[in-house]
C-alpha cells in the first residue's frame, strides 16, 4: 500500500515537501496537501503590490491551478491534529497519515497590538499589503515610520526594504523633501547574521536620510495623537514616543491556534530536531515558520528545511535509512530600490554563530530575483509565471 503523507500547509515549506515526495515516489506515496488559503503569495510579492509594481492577480498562485497529478490538493482549514496518531481534522473531512508533515507557518495578529488595527497598517499579509498600497497611493508626505511590534518575526530584511522603497517611492512622486522615514526594528542590526549586508544597509540609510531606530519596539499605536509608543527589543532600554502621519507595521507573529492546542507547541513555537526536523512525536515532522528551529523565519529557510525532511520521507518509504540532514543555509534577497537588488547568504548550525555574505546590490541580481520565483511556480505549480 502506498504511504499516506499527509501535509498542513501549502507555503515555501509545504509546496517544497509535497513537490519532492511525490516527485521522487511515484505511486508509492499518496501525497496530500491542506491549506485553507485560495492561493500562494511570495512575501517579496507583497512588496511589488504595496509599491505598485504588479497587480494583486499576478502575483497570486492558485491552489486550484496546480497540475501534478500525484498531490492531492485540499482546500481546507485545519480544525484539530493529533501528532500521537497522526489523525487530522480539517473542515472537509478527516485524514490518517502514515506520514505528517506541520508546516502551518505563523498567523498574524495585528489586534494585537493595541492601536495598529484603527491607527496603522500591517503590511505582512496580502489583504494588509493591498490596504497599504492604497495608504501609499493617498499619502500626501509627513512622517512615516515602518515598525516592528514583536519578536520573532517573518523575514528579517523585509522592514528595512519597505524603508528603502517608501523613500524611492515618495522621491519619484516628489514627496520626500517634505516627508520624514523612520525604521524601528528589535536588532541591533539590520541583517545580524551578515555584517556586510547590514553594512550596506546602513549606508544606504544614511544617504536617503531615513533614521534608523534600532533595539526598540512599537507597543502601541494612540492613533488620536499619531504617535508610536515605543519599547525595549533587544536591548534593556526602552520607551520614548514616534510621532507619525503613516505607520507600516509588521504584526504579532504567533503559531497557529489549532497547533498549540495539538500539544506539538513548547513556549509558543513547535521544537524539532535541527538536523532532521522530526518533532518528539514519531513520523511527525515541523518545518518553517511554525519551528523554534533557530533559523529566521523566512521562505528560503523553509524550502530548505522540507528538502531535507522530503529525502528522509523519501528514503523512508523506498525502504532505506535516512541520512540527509538539514544544513541551515538560505539565500535571501534584499531590495534597495531603483531596480537595485542584493543577495544575502546565511548559514545557521546550531550550538555555532550564524555565518553570512554579500553580493551586489546589482541590477543583474534583480533579475535573478525574478528567475528564482519563476523557477519555484515552475517546479510547484506546472507553468510560467508571466
């Protein structure tokens, strides 16, 4: 009988994982894969639609749209997991695995933090993406601050990217004489892991003039006074006050209800083996976002992460040991506007400091950009992406 896989969630991490087992197992393995969204978004995708670049339509990848025959695609939320059993809830039936794969990534709550819902605009999800791209459109220049308002969170040198395109942004429709930018972030850096990178961050703040604020935190928006409410983040130090006309805030990070409530959670994130991504519960593996892994939460991060689980449930099923291990690399790209890209790459080992390095930014590095999205609908979904 063929392996049942199943796979919660349909992000970097869970398109990965269902696209190499069923790739590499053939009928082997009964691959199916559960999300409740209409389709995949790349969060760089969210930049080109908050800045105009591209409309909500083309950068959104319809579940329903993917070809390969041996995934079985349920559209679906996720109601209860049991990790001992391997037994799952959803609210188009149940399902058994032989095989679970939790790969759910980290819901959002802008709600809470108290103010940013009626004062600000998160510009992590989709919806939240549109909603300020319609803010950007209508602002007339005054102060604008992008913020953090929690650890961890999502793709570390996304904050500093939405920093450096409201300045290209507000300087193409003459605006930025009479405006102010201002990045609040919890790290002592922009990009930690790699010096250069947050170098060349740096300076390109310091030639834009956009004030970066690090070891801070927004706690709370008081939107009848336009003003940011500041705390401590990585630092001890903390309070102090922002005044702003538009406020871009990256939201709560928190793992998803119904794997908390699985028992999978251990202090709000789910523990896995860092080398091989299996949880405490056997055939039971966590990628991505959802993970207290160590490695940022970020899509390359995950890809990676379910290539290594993916060839160990591979060798599982074709009746070998498993011997792949997750090497915690990553690749990231970085904008810096004016059609200038960089690349980031990172290495995370545990019990070791991260490693990381540089290269451009560059024009050329733009379009490599957009070869690595084409590359990965080609793999995950069957066709070009225009």
């Amino acid at each position: 009988m063929a392996t049942r896989v199943v796979v919660l969630g349909a992000g970097f991490g869970g398109l990965e994982l269902a696209t190499e087992v069923s790739g590499r197992c053939g009928a082997d393995a009964q691959v199916t894969l559960i999300d409740r969204a209409e389709g995949f978004v790349f969060g760089f995708s969210k930049l080109d639609v908050m800045f105009g670049r591209r409309q909500a339509e083309q950068v959104l990848h319809r579940y329903a749209q993917m070809v390969s025959p041996s995934v079985r695609f349920i559209g679906a939320t996720v109601t209860g997991i049991d990790p001992a059993t391997r037994h799952v809830e959803t609210t188009a039936g149940d399902f058994d695995a032989d095989v679970l794969v939790v790969a759910l990534g980290a819901d959002l709550h802008p709600e809470a933090t108290p103010g940013l819902v009626e004062g600000g605009h998160e510009f992590y999800t989709f919806a939240g993406a549109c909603r300020a791209r319609d803010a950007l459109r209508d602002f007339a220049g005054g102060k604008v601050v992008v913020a953090v308002t929690s650890t961890p969170f999502k793709c570390p040198p996304a904050p500093s990217e939405t920093a450096l395109l409201v300045h290209e942004m507000l300087e193409a429709r003459g605006l930025r004489d009479r405006s102010e930018i201002s990045l609040v972030m919890p790290l002592g850096k922009p990009i930690p892991p790699s010096p250069a990178a947050s170098e060349a961050v740096l300076a390109a703040f310091a030639e834009r003039g956009i004030e970066w604020v690090p070891e801070r935190l927004v706690r709370e928006l008081d939107p009848a006074r336009k003003v940011a409410v500041l705390g401590a983040g990585s630092g001890e130090s903390g309070g102090g006050e922002l005044p702003y006309d538009l406020f871009l805030g990256v939201p709560v990070h928190r793992v998803p209800q119904v794997v908390a409530d699985s028992g999978l959670a251990v202090d709000g994130w789910v523990p896995v083996d860092p080398l091989t991504l299996e949880t405490k519960f056997p055939d039971v593996y966590a990628v991505g976002d959802v993970t207290s892994i160590g490695t940022p939460k970020a899509g390359v991060f995950a890809e990676g992460q379910a290539a290594a689980a993916a060839a160990r449930i591979v060798a599982k099923v074709k009746g070998r040991t498993p011997d792949t291990v997750y090497d915690g690399h990553g690749v990231c790209y970085l904008e810096f506007g004016h059609d200038r890209v960089a690349k980031v790459g990172v290495t995370f080992v545990a019990g070791q400091p991260p490693v990381g390095d540089l290269e451009g930014p560059s024009a050329a590095l733009a379009a490599d950009k957009t070869a690595f999205g084409a590359n990965r609908i080609r793999r995950w979904f069957g066709h070009e992406w225009a």
